[in-house]
C-alpha cells in the first residue's frame, strides 16, 4: 500500500497520481513553508487530509484548523511577520469571514511571505453562492495566480511563495472546485529540507505596522508598489499559455479550469481560434493581452462566474486604441455555473455558432432527484422530528451552516431561512421584534457555534430578544469530514482540554439552558416547549456524537458486529410514520405499502423505535449471515428480477 | 496505446464506494501506461447525495469533465443513478455496467416520486444500442464490497480496454493492504455470478 505521508516526504523528483489539493502539499514541502493554517470548507479539506497523513513530529511546517478563517489568517498573518513562510487556505466564502484582516495584508511588510489559498466554487457544488473572490483581489490590490489543473496548481504554489517571500507581500492561489478534486500526474522536484531558522524575527523596523488615519498613505503606496511588481510576474512567458491555431480572425482570453473546457471544445473542429490562458486574473499582464488583441480580429473572453477579465481587457483596449472587435458576456445565463466543457459549448455557441455546436441532447429523465440528507442513525433527524412536534406551523424556524441545514428539506422542513456560517441567532433576533405571535427559534452546530455564533449569541443575551437557540451539538465538524473543534477534546495535532459548550452558555448569564440526547425525543420535545414558553432567550442543547463518524469507528474494531433493525410486518399498520415523519433513508417503501429495512443502510441505531405508533419496530439485532438479504431493499430486487 | 479517448463515467449513492472504486480504476490506466486524467464531484455526497467520478484516457484529454452523451462507459452502483447517467452521459453503442442496489431517493420514499425499474433500463439501453450488464451479488457480506464485485466484471469483460487484471490488482495493492486487500483481490478474481441483460 502507497502510503500518501511517503510520497509527501521524498526527498528525489518523482511522478504521481494526485489531486491538485495533494499537489499543493508537496509544493508548500518544497517552498519550505513553516506555517499553514485554515477552517474546513469544500472544496479545500482534502488539503488537510494530506497534511494530516504526515504525523505532527514529522510534518515540516507547522498546521492548524482555527477556530475560523479569519482566527485562521491572523495567525498565518503573525507567523509571516516573525519571518516564516505562510499559507492559509479556505473554501470560497471563507474569504467573507477574513475580509476584515484579509483587505489589510497589502500594506503590511509580510517579510516571511504569505499565499493564501482559495477554493472557491464556480456551480456551487457545495456553498451558499458561487461567488467570485477575483473582486477582493483587486479591491485589496492582491495579485492572483489562477491554476487549472493539479500539475498548475504544483507549479503556480511554488511561483507564488517565492514571490510573496522575495517581495514580503501575500498573494491569491485561486483554486476552483474541480481543480483542486482533478487528479492527473504530476512531476514534482527535489524536496531539500533545509534546517529552520525558528528566530522569532518580527522587527517593528520592518514595518510601520500600525495602520491608522492619516499614517494609512504610505502603507497604500507600498501596497500599489507591489501591485506594480505582480504586473511582471503577470507577464511571464512561462506562467502563461498560447495556443497559436493561425487564426488572425478569432481568438480566445481565458484563464484556470475554463481553458481546459475550451480545448476540449476546439480541438475536433476545422478552424480553431487562437487561444491566450492567462496565469494570473488580476492584475493583467497588459502586453501580453494587447499583443494577442492586435493579431487578432475578433476576441472573445471566455470567464467563468463575473466579468473582471472582460472589464479590464475592454478598458485595456479603449485605452490603447485597439481595433479589434472584443466579446464578453452575452446574456445572465453567462455570469453563473461552472464552465465545463457543455457550459463552453453555449457560451460559444452564441457567439461562433458556426464552429461551435451545442451539447448532446439527453434523453428524457424519469429519475427521482436525489436530494442530500441526513445519514442513517443522525442525531440531527431524532432533534427535527421531536422539535417539529414542540412548534405550532405558523413558528419561524432559522438554520446556520452544517449538517444540520438538511433539515430544511421534507420531511423536516426545520430552518426555513438560511444565510452563513453564524447568522442563526442574529437573524432569529430581528425576527423577533414586534413579533407575538410567532415563536422564532434558531439552529446552530457546535463548530459554528465557535466560528461565528457566539457574537449572535451575545448580541441575543444583551439586547434581550426573545428567541429560542437549538446548539445541536454532534462533537465534530461533520460537514465537511469530522475535523475537531473547540469542544472535541482534540486538535489537529494533539488532545486537548474541551471547552464546554454548557459552560460557556452559563458563564454568559442564560437563565434558561436545556441539555439532552436528542435521542430522547419525548424529552427533547419538552424541553423546546418549556424553551419557548419562557419568551427570553433561551438555549436547548440537543447532544448526539455524528453517527456516521461513529460507525466507521466501530467498524474499524476488532470485536465489530453490525446491528440493525427489523420491522414485524405482523405488527406494522403502514401507517408510514418512519418514512414520512422520520424519514430514515434506511426505509424502504414498497408499491404495496409495506415498509422494510434497507441492509445496505441500516446502522441499528435504533432511533426509530420511538417513532412508530404500532410499536413495529423491532430493537436492533445483530446481523447473521443470511439475514442481511432477507428483509428489505435486496430481496426486493430479487424478486423483481426474476 | 489507446488510438483515442476513453471516457468513464462512475455515479452512485455517497457511502456506496465510488470514491474507492474510481481510484482503483484510475491507478490501473496508469499502470497500463495510459495518460489519465480525473475528478471526483462529491459536494454534500457523505449525506445520501449522488458522488460522480469521472475518468479520461488518451493523450488528446484536456479537461477533466466529460460531455453530456460522450462516455463510452457508464458504472453504476445503483439502479437509480444508473438510469440517471445513462440518460445524461452514455454515448451510442456505450456500455453500462451497473450493480443492482436501490437506495431509493427521498421522492420515492415520500410516495412523491416512482421507484426506478430495471425495464427502463433496459429500453433506454435499446434506445441508445448500447450493451448493458446488470451485477447482483446478495450474497455479499458487506455491501461496501460491491464496487470490487463490479470491478471483477469490468475485467472479466475487458471493459477499458488495454487494462489486464495485473494492473486492477497493481492498483488495488497501492490502496488496500491487509485482511481487506486479501478479501478485494479474492472477491475480485472470483466473481461470476452476473446476470446479463
């Protein structure tokens, strides 16, 4: 077996199969970076997964979750001032969550240079929007490299450190989703481990580093100084890409994961345009785009999400008097969704549709949507389903950022609004005002409770708003892969003093704290009435470990049997409760009404017992050999089969 | 070497091993010698959500993603999401290899939504001239071990072409090691029982 910590740590150039996220590892190993830290969020995590196969003694920098991204940049910010390379990296909207430091990096004197790493996520695969972090980078004069594919990402990480590090500035690695989760072979160099100087070098000579009124000028200038200097890296010939088709007609701007979508698209057809990918979004390498608009008639830029290249080039060209005919977006549906080769396709459709057709037809679907929801064996379904029965319909429910935003979708249909990580509590306040009728409560997971829920909370306590907040507390950060947080007991590196929860609710002064398993439902259930009724604000912590982490535990021990339940069909009254109400994704429906156990999925957490009025639920059992295809979803299809 | 691109196309249910089996797959095109690209789309898949992965062999492969009607062979491990790639991604004359499980959708549970039938498999892939394997093993112990039972008959069946079973293996030694990688290479080498249609 491969061992990922191995590959990490060779010290020889080698060739291997990654994604860009690994790719980015052993580029931060062979940069010589100290320090990286980060909060987890899609499409970044697997970063931490590879750091994470080297144990902490071994490991050559220096790695932590924070408590968010913002704790998160701060601390890189820091490490970087006392002379270490940094790096901290982030999914796309964690970027709102550091802006207050981050759009202050520019003018510091970084000396230990830092990159900062997004994911962001054209598509929204995973996040509340697809938004276009470009716009920061110019409002905070940060250059950007933008890397298409893993061996890119290799390479531009090594680009950007050395001149962060050279120029004592912080600079934008911009992944996208399927950037950072393509997988190719990469050629990666010599890994030569150099002893560190772990001086703490911070000098305030080096700075000023006090930015206040009339003293901010010098701090700007420097910044734009940079700025000037990340011109000519943007124009680096070997940063940037031509594909020179002989095509004085057309041509194609474009930059990341797009320009790989187009070369798909083009390269089949008699007449391809010629193509320019730029490295580096913002700022824009001038010359190299001048020269491509003037051998060229017709230009189109081709820009996933917004339209900053677009903006600039035509700006570009308005102020050098360039001819050439220059096309950008053509209509909204060009401004969202991810530019994969189909996208590619109707965007250019529109402009050359004579070179460039649009995607297959598919064939008419008749396949159910297969909405994301809560495991088998959650907590947060036993929280919903007892919660839903202490509320009148006419209640307002708010959710926050985690697992237990699923909730919003049938059955629950708990958390009716939804904004970012920290907001519950908040937003349930204001709707709370001049409002009597209408009990609001609010969710929160436990790392969001950390990241950003506390100020919520405070702000609820202080001004006195009378809203219920449910902390459903699951002791990880589920979401996005179980990393630990501040109540877990564990670190990235090492265990840790918990911080509880509870505590921190009592410390603060709230009155009225409620605290059970969530699988206790009857109690659960009564406690949000009580909850509700006090009309202050007031907290019921729902408690149960993230089952789904639970159970691969378990079934990497020993002495592992599987358990699970069973309906007594001789009991059961379909009344259909379980699938319903409960709406376990281990039940399985039958076209007679009967309800069974899917194998496949059932955990034998049991949960479900409580919920069936016909007491047909069975207590969980262990599995013996032939029974796993005996009851449920299998045999079904047995007999359909034959 | 592969005179052009071979696109792969895998979908299933979050937890049913796509993940494992696409990287299996992927070693074993390298191995081959074949240039390969890939990528998985997980999104919010550990929850019951759909997990795409996708592979692309040839030297003229640019992006990781495949067009819509361009793979030439689709792997499922759900008769659900089997329908739905199908539908959306497999070309004419493709191929689909699907492992019979039905995790059903939330619809269908809800009696919102109708449960997919392997008839409508079956007519799509008539529609569509294209060969189409059903896998169902019951007797599996552990339902995480079909994506090597489908894999078996991937090589059985010389489905990438170019790939022997030596390079499956190569790949599933750089992955596993231990009870588990003995249980994969046995069920790997000595699945049968298939049932075509």
């Amino acid at each position: 077996m491969k061992k990922m910590k191995d590959m990490l740590l060779t010290r020889e150039p080698f060739a291997e199969l990654v994604m860009g996220n690994t790719a980015l590892v052993r580029a931060m190993i062979e940069s010589g970076t100290r320090v990286v830290t980060s909060y987890p969020g899609s499409p970044t995590p697997e970063i931490a997964t590879a750091i994470g196969s080297i144990p902490p003694e071994q490991r050559p920098f220096y790695f932590e979750f924070s408590t968010n991204e913002k704790v998160a940049t701060e601390v890189a910010y820091g490490a970087a001032v006392n002379g270490h390379l940094s790096t901290v990296f982030f999914k796309s909207v964690g970027l709102n969550v550091a802006a207050d430091t981050f759009v202050q990096l520019s003018m510091m004197n970084i000396t230990g240079g830092m990159v900062i790493v997004l994911g962001d996520d054209p598509g929204a695969n995973s996040s509340q929007n697809e938004q276009d972090n470009r716009h920061y980078a110019r409002m905070s004069y940060t250059p950007i490299l933008e890397p298409a594919d893993p061996r890119e990402v290799y390479h531009f990480y090594l680009k950007a450190a050395a001149f962060a590090r050279s120029n004592g500035m912080a600079v934008i690695l911009r992944l996208t989703t399927h950037v950072c989760h393509a997988k190719q072979k990469v050629n990666f160099g010599h890994w030569r481990p150099a002893v560190p100087d772990d001086t703490p070098a911070f000098d305030p000579a080096n700075g000023p580093y006090i930015p206040l009124a009339a003293l901010v000028f010098p701090f700007k200038k420097r910044a734009l100084e940079n700025l000037s200097r990340a011109r000519k890296l943007a124009e680096s010939q070997d940063l940037n890409t031509i594909v020179d088709n002989g095509n004085p007609a057309r041509g194609v701007i474009t930059a990341g994961l797009p320009f790989h979508s187009l070369m798909e698209v083009v390269k089949d057809i008699p007449k391809p345009p010629d193509i320019l990918k730029l490295a580096m979004p913002y700022p824009l390498a001038a010359d190299t785009v001048t020269s491509f608009l003037e051998n060229h008639r017709e230009v189109k830029v081709l820009e996933e999400l917004d339209n900053e290249l677009e903006t600039e080039i035509k700006s570009l060209a308005f102020d050098r008097g360039l001819k050439v005919k220059i096309v950008g977006k053509r209509d909204l549906d060009d401004w969202m969704g991810e530019y994969s080769p189909d996208k590619v396709r109707i965007v250019l459709n529109k402009v050359w549709p004579d070179i460039v057709g649009l995607p297959k037809k598919e064939y008419p679907l008749e396949v159910a949507h297969r909405p994301a929801q809560l495991c088998p064996g959650c907590g947060h379904r036993s929280a919903f389903f007892a919660i839903k029965q202490a509320l009148a319909d006419t209640d307002i429910t708010v959710a926050d950022i985690g697992c237990h935003t699923l909730g919003f979708l049938p059955p629950y249909e708990m958390g009716q609004l939804l904004m970012c990580m920290g907001a519950s509590t908040g937003i349930g306040s204001g709707l709370s005002l001049f409002n009597k009728t209408r009990k609001v409560v609010a969710f929160i997971g436990d790392s969001t409770f950390f990241h950003a829920g506390l100020p919520g909370i405070i702000n609820a306590i202080f001004n006195q708003h009378p809203l219920t907040l449910i902390v459903m507390e699951n002791g990880t950060t589920a979401m996005t892969g179980h990393q630990d947080h501040a109540a877990s007991g564990r670190n990235f590196n090492r265990a840790t003093e918990k911080i509880p929860i509870r505590k921190i609710l009592e410390a603060l002064g709230i009155k009225h704290i409620y605290e059970t398993d969530s699988y206790q439902q009857e109690k659960l259930r009564l406690a949000v009435e009580q909850a509700v009724a006090t009309d202050q604000f007031a907290v019921v912590i729902a408690r149960h470990p993230c089952m789904l982490k639970f159970t691969r535990q378990r079934r990497k021990q020993a002495n592992y049997r599987p358990y699970q339940v069973v309906i007594d069909q001789q009991k059961c009254k379909r009344i259909q409760t379980c699938i319903a109400r409960f709406g376990c994704p281990s039940f399985v429906r039958h076209a007679n009404g009967a309800v069974k156990v899917n194998p496949d999925l059932c955990i034998g957490d049991g949960s479900c017992l409580q919920t069936c009025p016909s007491s047909a639920i069975n207590a969980p059992g262990p599995v013996e050999g032939g029974n796993r295809t005996v009851e449920g979803g299998t045999s079904h299809l047995q007999k359909e089969s034959q | 070497m592969m005179a052009s691109v071979f696109n792969i196309f895998l979908t299933g249910v979050g937890g049913q091993g796509i993940g494992m089996l696409s990287e299996i797959l992927l070693r074993a095109v390298d191995h081959a010698g074949f240039m390969v690209k890939a990528v998985d789309t997980h999104g919010l898949a550990q929850r019951g959500g759909i997990v795409v992965s996708q592979i692309r062999i040839g030297e003229a492969v640019y992006s990781p993603l495949i067009q819509s009607g361009c793979a030439d062979l689709v792997i499922a491990l759900e008769r659900h999401e089997a329908l739905r790639a199908m539908a959306e991604m497999l070309r004419e004359k493709g191929t689909l290899i699907y492992y019979d499980a039905v995790w059903q959708p939330l619809d269908v549970r809800l009696g919102k939504a109708k449960t997919v039938k392997n008839r409508q498999i079956d007519d799509l892939g008539r529609t569509l001239n294209a060969r189409v394997i059903r896998v169902h093993r019951p007797e599996l112990q552990d339902a995480r071990m079909q994506n090597v039972a489908v894999l078996g008959l991937i090589n059985k069946y010389n489905l990438v072409r170019g790939v022997e079973s030596i390079h499956y293996q190569q790949a599933m030694a750089d992955l596993m090691a231990g009870a588990g990688l003995e249980a994969n290479l046995h069920l790997f080498k000595n699945v049968q029982n298939e049932i075509k249609v």
